[in-house]
C-alpha cells in the first residue's frame, strides 16, 4: 500500500466513521432521535428517523468498502455514490438541524454557526471523496 492510498483508506475511514457512530448513537437513543426529527420535521417522523439510519449505516459501509478494496471497482463505485447520498443528506440535515440565525443569542448563533460550517466542510469531504471514487 503506498502512502496516497493509505492517506485515502484513512480518509474514507475518517467519513465514514461520523456517519456509522450516528446510525449507532441513534438506534440506541432512539426516543431522543425521534423527538429531534419531530421537533424539526413533524411528519413522518419515525419514516425519517429509519431512513436516516439506514442511509448512515450503508453509507458507512459503502465508505468503508471503498476505503479497503480501492481496487475493486464495484466497491469503488459503491462508496462514490455513497458519498454523494450522503453529502446530499447532510447538505439538507445541516439546513434543518444546524440553523444558527435561528439562534437567540449571539453565543448561540457563534456556536451553532461553527457546527453548521463544520457540516459544511463534512459536504465538501464527501464530495471529494464521491469525485476521487467515481473518476478512478
């Protein structure tokens, strides 16, 4: 393994492993999971909550499939479209979920705002990593 597929195995590893602690911390807290997306999204909430679980977890997993077999091109493919779901996801989760001008104070709004910048940079690995796998 040379050293720019390594940096690329961790890379993919490193995104994936926000999404599957998410799926993970959800399935296990899942009542508080469900009042989140009801708070924000009151229909169909249970829907969305399973959806959003199932898109972390096999995102992650196809994240995590790319990352260790990089050449095999089904798996890379895989995890390119998997990134591209899941910046899709996170783009419209972080308009949602991580509106710092709806915060109150200006404390608040600073730290929501580095939360949804944070996100935003989440979007920007994503795509990257959809663009190295579905190039190559």
């Amino acid at each position: 393994m040379t050293l720019p597929s390594s940096i690329q195995t961790l890379a993919l590893s490193l995104l994936a492993s926000v999404f599957a602690w998410s799926a993970a911390d959800k399935l296990l807290h899942w009542q508080e999971g469900l009042a989140e997306v009801s708070e924000q999204l009151p229909f169909f909430p249970l829907l969305l909550l399973c959806g959003t679980v199932l898109l972390q977890g096999s995102g992650s997993i196809g994240l995590l499939a790319a990352a260790f077999f990089p050449d095999n091109p089904t798996l890379r493919h895989l995890g390119g479209w998997a990134a591209l779901a899941l910046a899709g996801f996170t783009g419209m989760a972080t308009l949602l979920f991580h509106a710092f001008w709806r915060e109150k104070t200006a404390k608040d709004v600073r730290r929501m705002l580095t939360v949804f910048l944070e996100h935003v940079a989440l979007v920007g690995g994503l795509l990257l990593a959809a663009t190295v796998l579905l190039t190559a």
